[in-house]
C-alpha cells in the first residue's frame, strides 16, 4: 500500500478551499490531468468517475466513492475498481486555511498491486504535488468582477 501526504497553508477562507474540494464538478479547474467528472449526487455514500490524463497509461477512469464528507473539515474518497484513495482535511486558519492531504492506494487488483508496488509513491507524491499547487493558484485567485465569495453552507 502506498501513501504520500502533503501539508499546506493556504491564503484563502476555508469556505472557498471547501467549494473547490467538495464539489467534484470543479476539479479539472484545479486538479492537473483531471478533464472530466461523471456524476451528478456528492454526498457521502454517492459514487462519481473521475476521468483524468496519466502518463504511460493515458485515458483513466477512478470510480469514486465518498465514504466521508464532514463539511469545511474532511472529505475522504476510494476508487471502487483500483483502491486509489484521496483524503482532503482542512482547518481554519486565522482566515486562511490550513490542508491536510494524502494520496495513495490500497490495492484491489493483482495489477494494482504490482503498479502500486513498482511506481506508487513517485506517482502520487507528483500528483498530489500538482493538485496541492493547483488548489493553491485557484483558490487565491480574486473572484471576477461583480461576483461575491462564496458562504459557508
């Protein structure tokens, strides 16, 4: 099994960080290689695909499964089919917010556990690189004219 975990400070109010890791529909703004979400529900228990661009084996689908959504805190995902797991943990931090993340996967499959075995960590050490520096960029970039930032549901 393979885990990678990245911690961050970033200058943005824990509601908008919240938005962009809580709502699958806005991850190709912000998660490198991801181009694609299937699925409508994002409530804990509800499954969506993810489709993303890897290297070597191109075209991908993680058929995710939220097993847990506590709001503005934690959001914990599994891939059904390979064993991929995500895990999103922020806390506030006097107006900015702190993460806590972690990349890895708990093989299901022979292949996977090979892959994993072979290529795991340097593979989600770099992505969840990316995917750290692109929530850092879209979370702090101003909100465009004439919109207001998002509240805390």
């Amino acid at each position: 099994m393979s885990a990678v975990h990245e911690q961050a400070q970033l200058d943005a109010p824990i509601s908008t960080v919240w938005q962009l890791v809580s709502e699958p529909s806005r991850y190709p703004e912000w998660w490198p290689r991801v181009f694609e979400i299937q699925g409508e529900r994002y409530e804990e228990g509800s499954e969506f695909v993810l489709v993303s661009h890897q290297p070597l084996i191109g075209r991908d689908e993680a058929h995710l499964l939220i097993d847990r959504k506590d709001e503005l805190r934690e959001l914990r995902m599994h891939c059904t089919i390979s064993g991929m797991f995500v895990h999103w943990q922020l806390t506030d931090a006097q107006g900015g917010t702190f993460l806590n993340a972690a990349f890895g996967m708990d093989p299901i499959r022979r292949r996977d556990q090979v892959i994993d075995f072979a290529l795991g960590k340097r593979f989600f050490r770099r992505w969840l690189g990316e995917a750290v520096d692109g929530l850092k960029r879209v979370a702090t970039e101003p909100a465009p004219s004439g919109t207001r930032p998002p509240t805390p549901r």
